[in-house]
C-alpha cells in the first residue's frame, strides 16, 4: 500500500508536551472516494463488512476488506493536538487587619512564581481574584496595606502603585487571564461573602461586575481555589457559620459547574495558619490529617489553624501550607502552579479534521488508537451515538470526534497517553 505523509503541527502558547496528549489523524483515500455513509451528526449509516468486536467492548479485532473505489486505500497523516482542559483559579484572599505581609508577598510573586510557570506549561488559565483592590502606595498601616494590586503581565495595569510610581489607580484592570471581584474579605467572610454572595452580587466598589464573578467562568474549564487567611470560617459573633458539608452543598446546588453535594469537581487549596512541617514551605498532602497546630514562622501572630478550610482541600484534594512563611511564598505559588498543571485534563473531543484534496470521508470508517505510557496500544471501536457508549469506545456528533466517558476516564488518567485518529479502509461501528 503506498500512502502519503503530511504532517502539521498546530503550534503557539498552549502547545507542548506538558499542556497536551499528541495525536495524529490518519485518512484514508480510496481514489476518488463517495460522500460519506452517513451524516457528521452522527446518525450512522451501514456498518459495512469487516467490522467486528471481540471480548473487550468497543475493541476492534476482525480485519475486512479494504476500502472501495478505483484505486488502492491510501492514508494521509494530518496534524492535530489533544488540548488540556482550561483551568479557572479563583483566589481569595483576606482583607483584615493582620495581612498586610501576606498581601504584600502575593503581589510579588502572583506573576513570577505562578502566571509565568502557567504559561511556560501551555495551560488556559484564567486567575479570578476576590480581594480588596489596592488603589494607592502600600503603607505601613489603613486599606492599602491590606488590599491587592495585580499589574502587568497578568493584568493588563503597567505598574501598581508605589513609590516610584505614586500614582492612584482607582480600579483594577482586566486581561484576557485576570479579572478582580472587588470587595473587601474580612476574617471569616471568604466563603459566604467572597464566594457564595459574590457568586451572583454585582461588585459595588468599582462596578465591574453588575452579575457576580461567575460572569468570567467558563463552562468547559476545571475550578480551582486558593484560600489565603490567618483566620477561619465563622467567629465568635457570626451569625452563620458554614460547615463544609453546608458550603459544599451550596455552593453546588447554585452552580452546578462546580459538581453535586456528593461529588464536587472543584480543588481547593488554602494557605492557612496550620503549623509548619519540618520544611517550613513543604505542603500538606490531601491524605494527610488537619493539624490543629498554629505557625510561627516570621513572628507571626495568627488566629487559628484554619481547620475548615483545611477540610475543604482535604475534601477537594488540594494542598494546604503554613500562612506564616510569605518569605517563602515563591515555594509556595510554585507548588500550586505545578499541582494545577499536573491535574489540568485533557480534554476528550475535537474536530474531525478536513480531508485529503480530492477525496471525500467516510465517517463509518473512523477509528481511535490509544497507546498507554508503558507503550501498549489499544484500539477503539464507533458507538453509532452517544446513548450506545461503552468502555474502550467513541462516537462522532456535529463533525467532532468525542471519547466514551469511560474512555476519556482512561486518557485523562495516563499522563504519557498518545492518541491516534485513524480514518481507515473498513467500517469500525461497533456491531452488538
């Protein structure tokens, strides 16, 4: 059989090894091939001879005859990527009177030690702030001690405030990756304030926002949180006091991007007042048990370990590390950027690429190859639908290729995976 090779790379920001799964896309031409068998939304046509499962589902196993036309069957090899799922990191961030250190080491590292790492590994991430602005120079003590300026490269303000640069900036300014919920957070209102209210309120400070944060979620992105506070959810005078249980179930039952009561498909990681390990900026594993211990590091005098927030990324397996060491919060917003890129999916559909000049696809005829990191391979077979879906299958809907839910499970867990597309010379509908 001859065959034809025309590679093509789709190259930019987002593309690279550790972003993506490469794959490529096999056509195959028969001459000058008919229209397809059936309509790219998926309603099958005929199976056609030579298809056949064996005793895995939706494995591939029987070999039929090439394809039809004038000519021998040849393939044609096209570039595409398999792109890691977007990621929306919602990072909140206490306001009180006994954060100014803590803030004032988050602006100093939130583009170094986290958006660039970002970048570097090709993710779509979007960071949400939800946190006081901070409109004028940082002083020792008052508001802008305590409140937050993001500025360029992640935001799009070329300089916050300082003294060389005493200037007033009375809001923050957005980027296509940053956007700020302005409020202000106080000791014990991260979850019900910044996140539940916030959720839906519109942001009164600076009106840029008449709808809530959620304005700059996206639908297909995982969500992430970074709590940052020296204190812990409720106080001695707070009328509500959330559970995790209780912000979990509401958080959820208002928006259901962030999963159910029962399964949330949200990662919360907290830098809380939870002492110190052995190495002092050493994070604390989901696995491991909330230590109710306090911090020291630095002479800092915090309220309490954080022990709900610390259940929360216990729940959500996020990390949690000690508040008192911001000297070592480059450690710090590394470890959290590595772990959002290390849990960052790839996504399981794409488009079903263009065909060779001259020829036309037969949809019937597409196949999915998947080899595993160890370098095993496994072929997998055409659902006619979506409802039709098992283990170790796919099916074709609207011109886009999307894996069986049990097998993009399989893809997403194998950080080594190759995918291949193949548009080969016999039908691969699963016939049951």
């Amino acid at each position: 059989m001859s065959s034809t090779l025309r590679q093509g790379l789709v190259r930019g920001g987002r593309v690279s090894f550790a972003a993506v799964s490469g794959f490529s896309l096999l056509m195959a031409g028969c001459g000058q091939a008919a229209s397809p068998s059936r309509n790219p939304n998926g309603q099958a046509g005929s199976s056609g001879a030579g298809a056949s499962t064996g005793a895995g589902a939706g494995l591939i196993t029987g070999s039929g005859a090439g394809g039809g036309g004038n000519g021998a069957c040849a393939t044609t090899m096209a570039g595409a990527m398999l792109v890691k799922q977007p990621v929306d990191i919602i990072l909140v961030l206490d306001n009180s009177g006994s954060m100014a250190d803590e803030l004032a080491a988050v602006e100093t590292n939130i583009n170094v030690n986290f958006a660039n790492i970002l970048n570097q590994a090709g993710i779509d991430y979007r960071v949400i702030l939800i946190s006081r602005h901070r409109k004028d120079v940082r002083a020792a003590s008052g508001e802008s001690s305590t409140s937050v300026c993001v500025e360029a490269p992640l935001s799009k303000l070329p300089a916050c405030p300082s003294p060389a640069n005493p200037i007033s900036v009375p809001a923050p300014v957005f980027s296509d990756r940053f956007f700020q919920y302005n409020v202000k957070i106080e000791s014990h209102d991260s979850l019900e304030t910044g996140i539940l209210a916030g959720y839906h309120s519109p942001d009164t400070r600076t009106n840029l926002t008449i709808v809530g944060w959620k304005e700059w979620l996206r639908p297909k992105a995982k969500k992430v949180f970074l709590e940052m506070t020296d204190d812990d959810e409720g106080g001695s005078g707070d009328t509500l006091v959330l559970t995790v249980d209780d912000f979990i179930s509401q958080l959820t039952t208002m928006a259901p991007e962030f999963g159910t009561p029962q399964a949330p498909t949200f990662v919360f990681h907290s830098i809380v007042g939870l002492a110190e390990k052995p190495t002092p900026t050493d994070a604390y594993q989901p696995t491991e048990p909330v230590p109710m211990a306090k911090c020291t590091g630095n002479g800092d005098a915090v309220t309490n370990a954080g022990l709900t927030y610390q259940e929360l990324s216990r729940r959500t397996g996020g990390l949690r590390f000690p508040i008192c060491q911001f000297s070592g919060y480059d450690i710090v917003f590394h470890t959290i950027a590595n772990d959002v890129i290390t849990k960052s999916q790839l996504g399981c559909d794409f488009e079903v690429p263009a065909p060779p000049a001259g020829t036309m696809l037969d949809l019937d005829k597409v196949a999915v190859n998947y080899t595993k990191g160890n370098g095993s391979t496994i072929m997998f077979g055409q659902a006619r639908s979506q409802p039709e879906c098992q283990s170790n299958a796919f099916y074709i809907q609207n011109s886009r290729i999307f894996l069986c839910p049990d097998t993009c499970s399989t893809v997403q867990a194998d950080d080594m995976a190759s995918v291949s597309v193949l548009f080969t010379c016999q039908s691969t509908i699963i016939v049951k």
